[in-house]
C-alpha cells in the first residue's frame, strides 16, 4: 500500500529526489528479474520485488485517459494515452520508453487488488490485478512531465 496515494503531486515530487540503492532497496531474488525495489514510500513489510511469473502477469497495454484533477476533485481529460507494461519490467508510455528505476509490488492484496508499483522519470504507474470501477487498472503520473495524471487505464 502506498502511503502518500491520497496525493499524487507529492509522489510525483518524491521521485524528483532520486531512487538510490541504499537499505531503503531490496532486489528480487531467485527466480526474479533483476529490478530493484525501492520500500522507502511504502508501508514496512507491505511490498516486495516481483517475481518474473508476476511480471509477466501485469504486462501489456493499459488504454486510458491523461488530464488533472482541478480542486474539486473533477477529472479534466486532456485526452487518451497508452502504457506498455513489458514482461521484463520497461515501461513505454505514449510510444516513448521509459527506464524503469523501481518495480514494488504489495505483499497482499488490498481494496484495489495486488497492485504493482512502476517509478519511472519524473513519474509513476500503478497497475491493480483487477479493475477499479474508479481508476480502471492503471492509473498515475506521466513521466513525461511528472504532472499529468493517467487514469481508467484497462487493457
């Protein structure tokens, strides 16, 4: 579960800082791909590197909607954006790849399923084994600009 979810502006500044290699890191381990997973904004104990099966699972493409939540709350949709979820961890967001610096996902499952966390440029993606009737399947913050927010993204 990520803590500061009620809040995507201060993820997307979170990243900003970096995603080092330090005790805040773990890797996975046999039977994993070689991406790190940074714990440091999550709960203790909550999430884990991938494994490669787990990986595979989530991959593909995620179309959904790019735009801003003004004050209120209201989704203004600039338009439609895909995310590619690569078997092996890269992510490819609007036809542009993406390096991927961490790959969490939850331990358990919670409210929007077992989620996967991407941190990806100046941004991030959330991929849910199941849809949320709100936020679809996939949803975050472009790393194009680490603003916008992509959200309903199905596959």
């Amino acid at each position: 579960m990520r803590l500061i979810w009620g809040g995507l502006g201060a993820v997307a500044l979170a990243l900003l800082g970096g995603v080092g290699a330090d005790a805040d890191t773990v890797s996975a381990g046999a039977g994993a791909v070689a991406l790190n997973c940074n714990v440091a904004g999550y709960v203790a104990d909550a999430v884990e590197a991938p494994t490669e099966a787990q990986l595979a699972a989530y991959a593909g493409r995620y179309h959904g909607n790019e735009g801003a939540y003004d004050a209120s709350g209201a989704f203004n949709r600039f338009g439609a954006a895909d995310l590619v979820v690569v078997s092996d961890g890269r992510l490819i967001y609007k036809g542009t790849p993406f390096e991927t610096l961490s790959v969490c996902i939850d331990k358990a499952a919670g409210g929007q399923g077992k989620v996967m966390y991407f941190e990806s440029g100046a941004g991030h993606f959330d991929v849910s084994d199941r849809v949320d009737p709100t936020v679809g399947q996939a949803w975050g913050v472009s790393p194009l600009d680490g603003a916008t927010v992509f959200t309903g993204g199905r596959r």
